[in-house]
C-alpha cells in the first residue's frame, strides 16, 4: 500500500500553523525525517542518517514523513517506537484504505484530522490529499 498523487518531492517542510501548536503541546526532542533546510527540531535525523535505522526510544518524535511508497514503513516504525518507549507524533496522508493504516493507526494511535487541506512551505498549492496528525504515545 502506498499513497498516491504525490509530487515526487519528499522534502516539503511542514507549516509553522500546523508544527508550533504541536511542538508547544509535545515539547518535541527530535525530528526523525528531516534535512538542514527543514529541520524542526535541534537534534534531526537526515537522508544520510536513515532515521528508519535510528533508535526513538525515550524520544519525543516530530516526524514528517517521505509521502511515497514507503510511507507505511515509516509508519510501522512509529508504532514500534512507541512500544520501546518513544512518543511520536506524525503529520500523514489518510490513507484508510491501506494495510498500514489498519495494522499501525487504528486502535493503536490518537487521530486528529486537519480540516481542509495545507501548503506545505515551498509548495504552490495546498496538498491533493487529506492530512491528519497521529499520536502515538509511549507504551512504557
């Protein structure tokens, strides 16, 4: 399962309207996707790090994932993170209709849907698709 109708970019950086209620709420100690020009947080993990890689445990996570096809990975690391100690919060398409959707967001993580569609900084227009934010909270 993958999402569809992206712009083959993967490196859009999130809105501050959307990330500094978040950070304010969460008090966010690492940003897992990020690069030198994006980066949300003090300490990131980049391309070169492969935050897939990384450990999160005892993290705060902001992650603003690659929406391509391996965006179901990246969402079973955040649920695994939680199970060893990370709580992660995760701004991603709604894709209900895949098997990563079912096995690592429902019943297993917080939903916040985001009303209307954003523009991601440097995008021309706002995203094809719907976004939510997804908690999940350490499971220690």
């Amino acid at each position: 399962d993958h999402v569809i109708r992206h712009s083959g970019r993967v490196d859009y950086e999130t809105p501050d309207s959307v990330f500094a209620p978040l950070m304010r709420e969460f008090s966010f100690t690492l940003d897992a996707a990020a690069n030198e020009y994006n980066t949300k947080c003090t300490r990131w993990f980049g391309e070169h790090d492969d935050g897939l890689l990384q450990d999160w445990s005892d993290e705060t996570v902001w992650l603003n994932p690659p929406y391509g096809p391996r965006i179901g990975v990246w969402v079973h690391k955040c649920y695994e993170s939680a199970n060893n100690g990370a709580t992660v919060v995760a701004l991603i398409p709604v894709n209900s209709d895949t098997s990563w959707w079912h096995k690592y967001v429902i019943g297993k993580a917080e939903v916040r849907f985001i009303r209307g569609r954003i523009r991601f900084q440097g995008m021309r227009n706002k995203t094809p698709f719907p976004l939510a934010v997804v908690v999940w909270r350490s499971m220690r």
